[in-house]
C-alpha cells in the first residue's frame, strides 16, 4: 500500500497490508489478552488512558505533521484536532467511573437490586481519515476504559497515523494483546467482518456503513455506524451582523477543506437579506488562501482523496447545466496536488446534485427561501439526518425549526461543532447508535441485572 501526500502527490511511505492469515493471528492474540484486561480496575485501565492523554500532548508536533502529510489538512487544523482529541479523552478520564461503576437501584427489603457493567469483548473499530484522532478516540478510547480488546483499521488515507496511535497505547500501558491495528484497504476491512466478534463501530460513507450492517447482521452484536451527512443552514431576516453569519456559515463550509461529516453543505437564506449575504459570502471565499497546509498562512490545503477532487468538479458541472450560476472558485488550481478552489454557487434547486448528494468537500450552494416554512421543507428534503443549524436573533422562532427537523444534532448561532459532552448520532442514512456523551461511554459495555436476596 502506498501512502501518497496529497499536497504534492509525491509518495510518503510503502506499508505492508494485512491479509486474513495475519488477521487472525491479532484476533487469537486479541481472544487470549482481553480477559485479563477487564480483569484489571477500571481505575487502571484509566491510568493507562491518562498517560495516552499526556502523550498526545508531548509529541503533538510529529502527530501533526505527520497528520498534515498524508490527509492534507492545514497544519493548524491538524494541531486542533489534537487538542480537540485530548479534550474528549479528558472527558471520558473524568465521567467514566461515574457511568461505568455498578449501581445500586435497591438496597431495602427482601431483595436487593444493582446493575453492573461489562465489556461487550473485542470490538473493531473500522475508522476514517478525516478526523483520525476525533472520531477514533470517540470509540477505541471508552472501549478500551470499558474493558474491551480492540481491533483498530485505520483508513488507508491516515495509516501512518494510526501506527502513531498504536504506539502511543502501548507506551501507555496498554497490552499489545488488547489493541491491534489492522493495516489496508476496503479488502482488509472485509476480513473483520469475517471474524466472530462482539461489536462493530464503523465510521465513514452510508454505503459502507449499511453494508457493514447488512453483513454482520446475523451475528447479533451491537453495530455502531457513524455516517454522512447533508447538513442544512438556515439563515433567518432578522439577524443583526451578516458579515458575521457569513464567516460562521463559510467556516462551516470548509473547515477541514470541507471533509467533514457535519460540514454545511447546503445553506438557505430568507430572501430579504438574500442578496447581502451572498454578496459578503462570496467576497470572503474569494479571499482565502489556498496553498501548502504546512504553511501557516494557508486556509484550504488539497483533497485528501483524488477521486473525491472529479466527484466535486462533477457536482459543480452539474449544478451549472441545470441553471445554477457559479459565483467563484469551483476548479482545480494549476499546481500539483489535488487542490481545489472553494466554490460558490447561487440560483440553485434540489434537482441539482449539489443540494441533495453529500459533497464532503468546499462546494457551496446558496438558496434564496421566502419565510420559515419553505426553509424548513427544504431543510428536511434529504435522505440523510446528522445536523442541521439556524442563524437568528430570535431563540423561539428558531427552536420551532429545530424541534421539526429530524437530525441528531441541531444549532442555534453556531455550526460544525461537537461537544463530548452530548450525544453524537445520526438519523436516517446518517447512522445508528451514539458515540460521546455518558451513552457513548455506555456504548462499549453490557448492563447485567442482579437479584441478590438473602
């Protein structure tokens, strides 16, 4: 397997993939070594987590560039998403004692009652390249606190980031025989599939994800699917800084150079400030740069993927055919490297592939809507179900929006965030199940039920 910068298309590094005989040798490694890892303290298994933590830290600057060179984001956004991971895991260091400790429910009369909590046993965690600490620290990090032995695969687009995290677990206390990283392509990921295991926890497209669903149906274990998204953006009359919201929508846009699953993808905007707001929109895109992501100047750096960079090209033609008009960017930049320019599109409808088809890069159309009602309707023409966000001065007005729209997540004033401290889920083609949050911790384990009298 070739690891390639998308920056310069150079090649970074050749990694040997696995195959279904080293596989099952990690899953025998993995069969005999968690036993004795849920055998230790809760206390333990966190201590060895905090130390985790503290790495992260202490070697952000190679995590970072090495994050930067073969996903291609811009140095800084790498160097966030660092600190971003560290603030889940201080989350999970300090709540997961609290959720994962045995309860007491009855303590008087004939019969007493607690529920304990235990590990679910080895569970994969198939991950993404585009936030590979954030959303694999949603999984592997409660699972291991919870018990569990985990097989990790790295996208083949952040391997060499997850060869830095397997390393760093195992500075940190953590067993080899608990945590195995499985190195490849979409074959390899098949292999997992394969395997009698007790849970799987998948992050990427909808079409992955319900096929993963569909293949380890028969086995009845949980499986966790964290999807696309198509997330909508609502911006109301009576808002009191456009230039502000633009900044906010734009950021939203093509943070991550758009790779983000809770991106905004599509934005609607009430027709009496319509024209202001495009205006200012597409002046800020205009201005921003786009370069070498270890720059520090640079604010778009190039598609990790170079198929997704004709995917987005094709959108855009699309959207044009149909009538759409293309206010500025919307092509690849004559340098090397899969760049592309953030583009800006009005005049656009849902008969265009741009407002209906997950994007998941820095592609924009802006609708013109005549109140509430029409944006609401639109907001809800999707398939999909992971956010949904709404600009306005007037809370009420916009949590009768937010309370119609069948998202996991909604924002009022703000967009593209995460919190470890709510529930991260889907509805619909977005996923299944809940990582963060106390039901993320929850999600790595099984409650037993004691009946204790005498």
């Amino acid at each position: 397997m070739i690891i390639i910068n998308p920056a310069t298309e150079e090649v970074i590094q050749e990694i040997a993939e696995d195959n279904q005989q080293t596989i099952d040798q990690k899953y025998q490694l993995l069969r005999k070594g968690q036993p004795a890892w849920a055998a230790l303290s809760l206390g333990k298994r966190i201590a060895c987590i905090a130390k985790f933590h503290a790495l992260l830290e202490e070697q952000k600057e190679d995590l970072a560039l090495t994050l930067t060179s073969e996903m291609g984001k811009p140095l800084q956004q790498s160097y966030n998403e660092l600190n971003g991971a560290r603030a889940r895991i201080k989350y999970f260091l300090d709540n997961s004692a609290r959720y994962l400790s045995e309860e007491w429910v009855t303590t008087e009369g004939a019969t007493r009652e607690k529920i304990a909590y235990e590990p679910l046993g080895i569970i994969a965690n198939i991950s993404a390249w585009n936030y590979p600490y954030l959303v694999g620290v949603n999984v592997f990090i409660p699972a291991l606190i919870g018990g569990n032995a985990v097989f990790y695969k790295p996208s083949e687009y952040s391997t060499l980031t997850g060869l830095h995290i397997r390393r760093l677990l195992y500075l940190s206390g953590v067993p080899e025989d608990c945590f195995q990283v499985v190195l490849g392509k979409g074959n390899v990921g098949e292999c997992l599939l394969k395997l009698p295991l007790n849970g799987y926890f998948f992050t990427g497209s909808y079409r992955t994800g319900r096929y993963i669903a569909e293949k380890v149906a028969t086995q009845l274990v949980p499986c966790q699917l964290e999807l696309g998204g198509k997330d909508p953006l609502y911006v109301m009359e009576d808002v009191e800084d456009i230039d502000q919201v633009v900044a906010a929508s734009l950021e939203g846009v093509v943070y991550n150079n758009g790779q983000s699953c809770c991106a905004v993808e599509r934005i609607y905007v009430h027709e009496k400030i319509y024209d202001r707001f495009v205006e200012s929109y597409s002046k800020q895109a205009g201005k921003m740069v786009i370069g070498d992501p270890v720059d520090p100047a640079t604010e778009i750096g190039p598609l990790s993927r170079k198929p997704q960079l004709d995917f987005l090209l094709s959108q855009v033609e699309d959207a044009v055919a149909k009538g759409a008009v293309l206010l500025s960017g919307g092509k690849r930049p004559d340098r090397k490297g899969y760049y592309m320019e953030p583009a800006v599109l009005v005049n656009v409808n849902h008969s265009m592939k741009l407002m209906t088809e997950e994007s998941f890069g820095p592609v924009i159309g802006i609708q013109k809507v005549k109140d509430d009602a029409e944006a609401l309707a639109l907001m809800a023409d999707t398939e999909y179900g992971l956010t949904a966000a709404v600009y306005s001065k007037n809370y009420e007005r916009a949590e009768a929006i937010m309370k119609q729209i069948n998202t996991g997540t909604v924002y009022w004033n703000c967009c593209d965030r995460v919190s470890a401290a709510l529930p991260w889920s889907g509805r619909k083609h977005s996923g299944l199940g809940s990582t963060l949050s106390y039901q993320g911790i929850r999600a790595f384990v099984h409650p037993k039920s004691y009946h204790i009298r005498g």
